[in-house]
C-alpha cells in the first residue's frame, strides 16, 4: 500500500485519463467483442442510410462532363 | 351578427376528414417485411451454370438447370411448376405447384392453394435422397388491413416433436404496419418460446423495416433514388451467437442497355457484384458474378446463361 501511494498518489489524474486511453484503445480494437462490433455496425447502418437518402441526384445515362 | 366566435359550421363538425375514409391495405406476409431490401443483394454466383427455361404451356413450364462448381457438387436440376386458373395479382396465382429435383434424388416441393377468398394454405416438403428433412404447413388468413399465419414445421406426433410459428401483421395507417412473430418449440425434454415485435414504415420513395426480439434484432432500409438506382442497408444482430452483421447494397437497372447491376459491401470484409445483361433478340441472359472476402483472402467467381 506505500508503494502504491508513491506510485499511484491519490487523485493522480494523469493515470485515470491514461487508464481511460487505454481501455478506449482496447475496447475499439476488439475484433471479439459483441458490444463494440454491435455500436460499430450501428454506426455503419446509420451512415448507410445517410448514404442512401443522399444519392437521388445520380443519373447513370447522363453525358460526362467536358463531352 | 354571423359567426363571430369562428367555430366551423355544425355540418362540418361530424364528418371525418377525406383521408380518414380510405380504406387500410393489407399489410401483406411477415416473410416479405424485408423483401425489397434483400431483392437489393446480389446472390451469391460460383461456377458456370446453364439454364433452360421451356414454357410447356400456360399452366406449365420446365427448367433445366447443368451447374458445374468446384465448391459444391456438380449436377442438374429439372425443376417444373404448375400455375392453376385463379389469379388474384400478376404474380399470385393459385392453385401452385413448384418441385426442384436434383440429380441424387434430393426434392424440394412447394404446394400453394387458396382455400377461400381469403384463407391461403401452403405446404413445403425437403427431401435428402430418400430422407425427409422439412415438412412444413402454413394457413394465412389475410383480412382487411391484417394478415395472420400459422406454420407447422416439421410436427411429429411419435417423436412429440414440434415447431409453431404465429405471425400477426396489422396495418395503423396507410404507411405504418406493426405486429409481431412468435416461435414455439418443442421437443422430449425441451421446449421455448421467441417473441419478436416488427414493423414496417413505407414512404413514397423509401421503406424502413425493423424487427426486434430476444434473439436478436434485424433492421432494413431500402431507398428507390431514382429509376435507375436502388438502395439497401441491413443490420442484423444475433444474441446467441454473438454477431452483428452490417450490409450496403446497389442496384442499377439501365433498360436502355438491357443491363442490370448489383453489388454489395458488408461488414465481413464482402465486396461482390453480379452484372445481369439480356441479349436482345435472344432470350438469352448473361449473367457474370465475382465475391471476394478480403479478411479471409477468398474469391470466387460465377458465369451463367439463361435460356428462354
């Protein structure tokens, strides 16, 4: 308990944020983890979406431009 | 002195309003909530497949299918389908009978009948060779602004064995339908339930689907852009197994090229295409199809031509 109260001192808000990193990092990169891949294709749906509401000004048989 | 506090005439006061007066639609089977979103996907195309379609005659018609893959079994299929007098839309005809055979005996069978006007009753039978593998039974009663179903799956009344499924769709308004599914099985020593809720929103150009229950959730959106584009997105979540699933697919369709497209992007590291271009003067339609799994470092790709 002294050592960690000279490494660790109480209310040492370097590690906490450090520590909080940290997890982020782990939790964004864990391909196994059902929680992050749930909130990831969530995220892609929403985007997909976004995507599809977006495109009705595409016209296939339009001239190219400069033609 | 007239109307000085601005109230409507009484006349006015009882009738309801003209859109309230039309009639709901039927909100149709809960097998095709998310059917415009998955007609969006490319199907998934490997080997060289040769099909001949013969239409024997109105009630009648004969396929004929050669499909050499280096993945799955080689073989040919005769499938055959019997279309009876009623019809009550271009694409509902009944009494159906389709049958697909392969060239081990294997038979997949589906008997579509209408009952009454509106009680429909549907039979599927999946043979392996000489073994029984489904045997299914549906009855739909499709009212008004309601559909309800009730399916049989593979009931055996010796082995007490048994899978129900109940489905309820109703439509609120003219653009909004709820209901929902439940699964029932059971057999020795084993038995549960499922319930899962669903609804469906269709606007003019777009429809979004969602169902959502303990086993997981399923959510479609599928957009009409334009003539000539389609859209879909799919989410699919699975508790059980664990897995969330995540698709964006396209459809081009250029009538002046007699061309169509579709392709798809999903979260597994999928990227796959199928082009589809008719012949004109032929009744001929070539079809070529590639799929590639990045993350799995696989590739496979199809080539088929229809006849007829």
């Amino acid at each position: 308990p002294l050592f960690d109260a000279y490494c660790n001192p109480p209310g040492s808000h370097t590690d906490n944020v450090g520590d909080w990193l940290r997890d982020g990092y782990r939790f964004a990169t864990d391909r196994n983890d059902f929680r992050r891949n749930l909130i990831l294709n969530l995220g892609l749906f929403a985007a997909g979406v976004w995507l599809a509401r977006n495109l009705s000004d595409i016209d296939l048989m339009a001239p190219q431009p400069g033609v | 002195m007239g109307n000085t506090l601005g109230l409507a005439p009484m006349g006015t006061l009882l009738r309801r309003s003209p859109r309230r007066e039309e009639p709901l639609p039927n909100p149709g089977s809960f097998d095709e909530l998310h059917r415009l979103c998955k007609d969006v996907f490319p199907a998934q195309m490997e080997g060289v497949k040769l099909v001949v379609n013969k239409v024997l005659s109105s009630h009648f018609q004969v396929a004929h299918t050669v499909h050499m893959s280096a993945l799955g079994l080689p073989g040919y299929h005769l499938h055959a389908a019997y279309a009876g007098d009623w019809q009550l839309s271009p694409t509902e005809v009944f009494p159906t009978v389709v049958g697909d055979m392969d060239s081990s005996g294997s038979l997949n069978a589906q008997v579509l009948l209408l009952l009454a006007e509106r009680l429909r009753a549907k039979a599927v039978f999946q043979t392996q060779q000489a073994k029984f593998l489904t045997w299914q039974f549906d009855g739909e009663y499709r009212g008004d602004d309601y559909t309800a179903t009730l399916t049989l799956g593979n009931p055996d009344l010796i082995g007490e064995s048994v899978i129900m499924v109940a489905h309820f769709l109703q439509s609120l308004t003219q653009r909004l339908v709820l209901g929902g599914e439940l699964v029932y099985h059971r057999r020795p020593g084993e038995e549960g339930a499922i319930l899962t809720l669903a609804g469906k929103y269709s606007a003019v150009h777009w429809v979004a689907t969602l169902n959502v229950g303990s086993g997981g959730a399923h959510a479609s959106y599928y957009h009409r852009a334009n003539e000539q584009v389609q859209v879909g997105v799919e989410f699919e979540a699975n508790t059980r197994l664990q897995d969330t699933t995540f698709s964006f697919g396209y459809h081009l369709t250029l009538p002046q090229a007699n061309m169509v497209f579709r392709g798809l992007v999903d979260s597994n590291w999928c990227v796959g295409a199928v082009l589809e271009k008719k012949m004109p003067p032929l009744p001929v339609t070539l079809a070529l199809g590639a799929f590639l799994n990045h993350w799995r470092n696989r590739f496979h790709c199809g080539f088929s031509i229809t006849v007829g």
